[in-house]
C-alpha cells in the first residue's frame, strides 16, 4: 500500500529525516526482534525474574517511558552505555544490502539524517549492512537526545536546533505515528513508514497510534518506490 507522493509537496525538501528501526529497513526483516530478546534478557537478569514477567515489565516500561531503556534508568538506576551495548548485541547479517534504497537515498536533495531511539553505534552497522551509511550526513541517537527518547518534544527541539533545520523544509519518516506528532507540528512533511501488505482503518493503525490522521501526511510500505515517485519531477 501507498499513498501516492505529490513531488510538489517534497520540491522543496532540504533536510530529509528517517527513523532507523523498521523504517530504513523492513519490518519483515524482523531484525528488531533480536533486540527485543535481549532486552528481555536484560530485565530478567536485573531483576531476577522469570523471563515471562521481565517481558510483561519490558512492555509496561516501553508504553510509559517511549523506550525500556528509559524506564529502568528511572525506576532503578541503571548504566545506560551498559545496556546500549548489550541490547544492540546481535546479528546484523539477518538483513541484506539495499542498492535500490542506496540510490534512493543518494538522489535526495539536500541532506539525510538517521533520527533514532537506539545508540550510534546500532545505527551505523544497521546502515552499513544495508550499505546505506555514506549517503547521511549525521546519526542522532539517544545519547545526543540525552536519554530523552521520542517522542519527547526536547528530543526533536535538540535535533532540530544541533542542526539548524527549519520544519517547513524537511520530511520525516518514521513506523511510529505517536513520533510523527511533533514533527507535523514543526512543519516537516510525515510519512508513516508500515509493514508490508499491511492496511490499517486509522483506528487498527500500526501499534494503535492515536493522533495519526492528525499527525501523518502520507502512509506507505514501500520506501524506495516512495521516495523515487516523490522525486519523479525534480
């Protein structure tokens, strides 16, 4: 499914914005799920508790404070470089080097950033995996956002003003329309970013997301065929 881009509506896009994680790449690469393991490992060793029960905690953790990280800093003060390296601990070869998304990427005007809730170092060989990490200007990770995840409006004001973007100008991608809030509130064009063959009613939507008709200009679950119609008259 997609919604078609009127290129009008991306001729003058200068800063182009993508979220990492089923964003860059499939959802059905199911990539994300290793993380999610670990992250499970992490509470249950923690806190010493059934692997049942560490997830449960995870997920309540993850909807009250936008990420797990986030809530155990919280609730029981822990390292945070300790549990970015642990979680990002896996196996990158599950996903397969996209020359179309490259060139995709490559034929924006303007410049690319990666905007996400995982650390650099996640970011970086996700992107070289997929043989895409050239083509970006900067990662902004959840170091640089101080901690603070999206969708927290000082996280997007910290990217924004790091690197001098004016909303009007740019567009953002993301699998999230919960983190397309404050970015359609700045201006940026928003595109929803969803999994494959997938087709919500806005109120089914992708992880059940309120504000999405207010939040999303465009819906697709085809990046690179996305972004090539969207520069089809530049």
């Amino acid at each position: 499914m997609t919604d078609l881009p009127d290129p009008a509506r991306f001729a003058h896009v200068k800063d182009w914005v993508f979220d990492l994680d089923n964003t860059l790449y499939p959802h059905h690469t199911n990539l994300f799920s290793q993380i999610d393991v670990k992250m499970t490992g992490y509470v249950s060793e923690l806190l010493t508790l059934p692997r049942e029960e560490a997830r449960k905690l995870q997920k309540e953790l993850y909807l009250q404070y936008g990420t797990t990280l986030a809530g155990l800093m919280a609730r029981h003060q822990i390292d945070s470089d300790d549990f970015l390296q642990k979680v990002h601990d896996i196996d990158y070869s599950w996903l397969a080097p996209d020359p179309a998304l490259g060139e995709a990427i490559k034929a924006l005007p303007g410049r690319k950033f990666i905007f996400t809730n995982g650390n650099r170092g996640h970011a970086e060989r996700t992107a070289q995996q997929l043989g895409i990490l050239d083509h970006f200007d900067d990662i902004f990770d959840i170091v640089a956002a101080g901690l603070t995840p999206k969708p927290a409006q000082g996280t997007y004001d910290r990217f924004v003003e790091l690197h001098k973007i004016v909303g009007s100008d740019a567009a953002m991608f993301e699998d999230l329309g919960r983190n397309l809030v404050v970015p359609k509130a700045l201006g940026m064009t928003t595109v929803l970013i969803v999994p494959r063959n997938f087709e919500p009613t806005f109120s089914e939507i992708w992880e059940k997301d309120p504000a999405f008709d207010d939040a999303v200009d465009y819906v697709t679950d085809d990046l690179v065929g996305f972004l090539t119609k969207a520069m089809a008259s530049t």
